[in-house]
C-alpha cells in the first residue's frame, strides 16, 4: 500500500434536495483523476484507499455519498428525507462533483455497493470514465439481494434465524419482487419513531452481515460502527435494497455493451459467500473491454492477492 496522504482540498457540494455531499482530493493537484465510490450503500469513504492511488500520479478524489459520512442531513437524523437518495441521486451527484472539480474524464474505483454505482454512472456517462477498477462485483439485482439475505442463510441457519426473528412479522410487507419481505422488514424498523427500535434492528442486521463474512477471519465490520454511524448505514442499506437498488433487474449487465472502449479490471473472490461470483462472470462476459481476476482463496473483504492486483490495476491505468 502506498503511504498515508492529506487532503490538499475539500468541500461541501451542494446537490440540491438539501443535502451537501462531502468530498476531498489529494495526491497529485495535476495527476490523473480518479473518483473511489464507497460500498454499502452508506457505508461512507475511508482515508485508507487512497493508499491504493500513487500519489505522485493521481488525483484522488473521495466523496461521501447521500445520507452518510460527512454528508448532510445524515440519515440517521429522522428527518432526513430518503425519498430524495435514491441510484439516480447518487449518479447525478458524482456528475456534479466531476463538473464542480472541472475534470474531463475520471478513474472510477471501488467495490460491493460501490460497484453498483460505478456501473451505473458509467453506463450513463460513459464519455466521462477513462478506466474502471472494481473489488468485489456486484450489480445489487433482486436475486443478489435475496442470496445475501435468505439463500445464503442456508449456510449459517442458527444467524439466519436470529436475523429474521429481529425482522419481527414481515408477512404483510411487500417486497420488490424478489426482494425478500425480510429486507422491508428491516426498512421500516428503521424508520420507526422509537430510536431504541431503530437501535435494535441496526444491531441485529450488522450481526447478520457479520455472520455472512465469518469465515474471512476479518472480524466484525459490520457490528464495529456504533451510533449514528451505524444506525446511518443500515436506514439506506436497507432503503436501497427493499426498492432493488431502484434500478431495473438486470439493467447494468443488460447495457454493459454501453462500456465499450472503457478498460476495466474486475477482482473477485471465489469464496465471496454474500456475493457469488456468477455476478462478476455475467458482467465479464457483457464487457469485452474487462479483465476478469479471481482471487481464488479470498471472500468478500479480499486480503493481501487482492490489494496487490488492485494495486497493479491502478499502476497500469496510472500511465494510460
């Protein structure tokens, strides 16, 4: 990993609908642009991956999406309006960050939820990506989601039943096709007035994640935030996946052929258990420009083979 860097520059951007998005640059003021889009969905950014930029030969540009980090309202506040955080949102937002910052063409770089969102503005704008490096695919279809929050409970059945007892009765909550009732379950727990309810139901759903993830060795990531932070991540993570990312099924590997003349590097693990491979598979295979790494003795989280391809990913597009 490269050095500790910075900010030499940040901000709050007005994106309109009341909400300001966080964002700050560092490394090289004239190097190469590169935009890292965070997981979750509100999971916020973190200092540590621009490590993975050389910081004589990029600008790295970090942002905090709707709703999270450093980005106002914050969706733990209540009042906080999540009809207005939505995919079409997040994308309109990072084309204002681009023309805001008067950046041609950027890098895109992320991974899990951040890969959605990659995906999803650069189908939209393709003329402004340069490359796309992304860490654990996903394209957060119905059927991702109902693996992550039913089919994979199959593995971990004494979690699995803890998760959908915490969810309360889902029986009359409507899912998004597919999406399990469970997930909406958890949406409205989390927009309940009683903070102790959200409280409780934000703690049982990071166990849950946590639980997916056990077998990596990694700790508990997901049961690590606390407070605000976490009662933040799962509002939106739940508000996103019970409306199926508010994309159509399947949209994003339906219109990769829109990718065309963009280089990109994909890196997956095959033991990922909350995100399977097919996805990355299906996506390589839409995308003849991509490159498809797996890792073959990493999961979800990745581990020392996978930072060394990001790594030599970036280096490579670092020169183009």
């Amino acid at each position: 990993m490269r050095p500790e860097t910075a900010p030499h520059d940040q901000g709050l951007l007005d994106v309109g609908d009341g909400n300001l998005v966080h964002w700050e640059a560092s490394g090289n003021p004239d190097g190469k642009p590169a935009l890292v889009v965070h997981g979750g969905p509100g999971s916020g950014s973190s200092p540590h991956s621009r490590r993975y930029f050389d910081p004589e030969a990029y600008r790295v540009v970090l942002f905090d999406q709707r709703g999270c980090g450093r980005s106002t309202p914050h969706a733990s506040d209540p009042a906080a309006d999540m009809s207005v955080n939505t995919t079409a949102h997040l994308v309109a937002d990072m084309e204002r960050l681009r023309e805001h910052l008067g950046i041609d063409k950027w890098l895109l770089y992320g991974g899990s939820w951040g890969s959605t969102l990659i995906l999803a503005y650069a189908e939209a704008h393709p003329e402004r990506v340069s490359e796309i490096v992304i860490a654990s695919v996903t394209t957060t279809r119905r059927s991702e989601t109902a693996w992550l929050y039913e089919g994979v409970g199959r593995f971990f059945p004494e979690a699995h039943e803890r998760f959908r007892a915490g969810a309360g009765d889902a029986s009359d909550v409507v899912g998004a096709g597919d999406v399990p009732d469970v997930v909406g379950a958890y949406a409205a727990l989390m927009n309940h007035p009683d903070r102790v309810v959200q409280e409780k139901a934000a703690a049982d759903w990071c166990a849950w994640e946590d639980a997916v993830l056990s077998t990596e060795g990694m700790g508990t990531p997901y049961a690590d935030r606390v407070d605000d932070a976490r009662l933040g991540f799962v509002r939106i993570c739940s508000h996103y996946f019970a409306h199926g990312a508010f994309l159509e099924e399947g949209a994003l590997i339906r219109d990769a052929h829109r990718l065309a003349g963009i280089p990109g590097v994909l890196i997956h693990g095959r033991l990922d258990m909350g995100g399977p491979l097919t996805t990355a598979w299906e996506l390589s295979r839409a995308w003849p420009d991509a490159e498809l790494h797996v890792v073959e003795r990493a999961g979800h989280l990745g581990g020392e083979e996978t930072r060394e391809r990001i790594l030599a990913a970036l280096d490579r597009f670092a020169k183009g």
